[in-house]
C-alpha cells in the first residue's frame, strides 16, 4: 500500500491527499511529529535527506516534493488526463507546477506561515507577490475553467490548497470572483476532500 508522510497542516500535503481521493487510491496517512521534529530525524532522512513533507512511498519508490508526487501520481494512476503525455499540454501544466513552487509558496503560503505559524518574512514582498499571482490567477480563469488545459489537471492541484488557505494570511480573494469560482469547482468534484481552515 502507498504511505503518505505527512503534516495536517500542510496545503503541500493536502494537494498530494486531495489527489489520492480524486484518483480514488488506497493509501497509508503516517503523520509527522512536527513539534518534536520528526522531519529531521535520522529515520526520516534516509526517506528524504532535505527533511521535509510530503513523502510518498510507493512500494520501493521513494518520492519527496509536492510537485514531484502530483506528477509520479498522475502518470503512474490517472491515465492521460491529469498530467498527459502531448508535450505542449505537459509544458502547460508545468509551468503551473514551477508557479505553485515559487509564487504560491513566496506569497499566499508564506503569508499563512507568517500569520498562522510565526514565521519571519519580507511581508511587503510576499504581499506583492500574492496580489501579482491573484491578479494573474484571476485573468486567466476569467477565460479558462481551468489553468493548464480545458480540463482539470494537476496544475490545479498545485495551486489550490494555499489559495483556499489564503485568508489565513489576511488575504482578502472578494475582488477575484473567478478565482472564487475555480476554488468552488474544485470543491464540488467527487472525490473532494478538505483540510482545517479551508471555508467551504
């Protein structure tokens, strides 16, 4: 059976969970002691030596990184919907999976951290960055239903839980309406599971 390595807490975690359920796999959740570091401990970095979740343990494979576990996901149990082998649809979506790992997590996800969890930041720059992603979010789904292709991909995945977690880091989404929309098409897909603070 797949293992989840993985914090409650973590919208990085919740895309990978989100998936599982859309995909309607069986999976093994192992949370990590976060308050006692488990992340850092020799166990745990033999399974990934950066120290952090996710990880994802499928068999003898081993994956660490969000992004990375969405693709193994998609290509490995979903067909050729969620992530597909036509190299244009494929770029689409990576360039959407380059975004969760730089602009959704410089912005909204550090600004949940800053607020929710204490941590240091440039806050004017991540504030910055959160109202150049929402606004680029916000264009684009204004003639896309979704972000990659006419179908929903992981690039949506991606995005999704830090956007959802956004008012945690005192973001305001009134003004994107079609962001809103994304949001709630997500959340009625079957198979769609929550986390602690997303507001449905």
């Amino acid at each position: 059976m797949i293992e989840l390595y993985e914090f409650d807490i973590s919208g990085n975690c919740h895309k990978v969970r989100l998936l599982l359920s859309l995909l309607n796999i069986s999976y093994q959740r192992i949370e990590i002691n976060r308050s006692e570091r488990e992340q850092k401990s020799p166990a745990f970095l033999a399974k990934n030596s950066f120290g952090q979740v996710p990880v994802l343990k499928d068999g003898e494979i081993i994956i660490r990184d969000s992004q990375a576990i969405l693709v193994y996901l998609a290509r490995a149990y979903g067909g050729d919907n969620w992530f597909p082998a036509d190299a244009i649809k494929a770029a689409e979506i990576t360039q959407w999976l380059s975004t969760a790992a730089n602009e959704v997590a410089q912005g909204p996800a550090a600004l949940r951290a800053h607020y929710s969890f204490g941590r240091a930041l440039n806050l004017e720059l991540a504030e910055q960055v959160t109202k150049n992603l929402l606004n680029i979010l916000n264009d684009r789904l204004q003639t896309h239903e979704w972000l990659a292709t006419d179908v929903i991909t992981i690039a949506d995945i991606a995005v999704y839980p830090y956007i959802a977690l956004a008012h945690q880091g005192k973001v305001d989404l009134l003004p994107y309406g079609y962001v809103r929309k994304w949001l709630a098409r997500i959340e009625r897909l079957e198979g769609f599971v929550s986390m602690a603070g997303i507001e449905l």
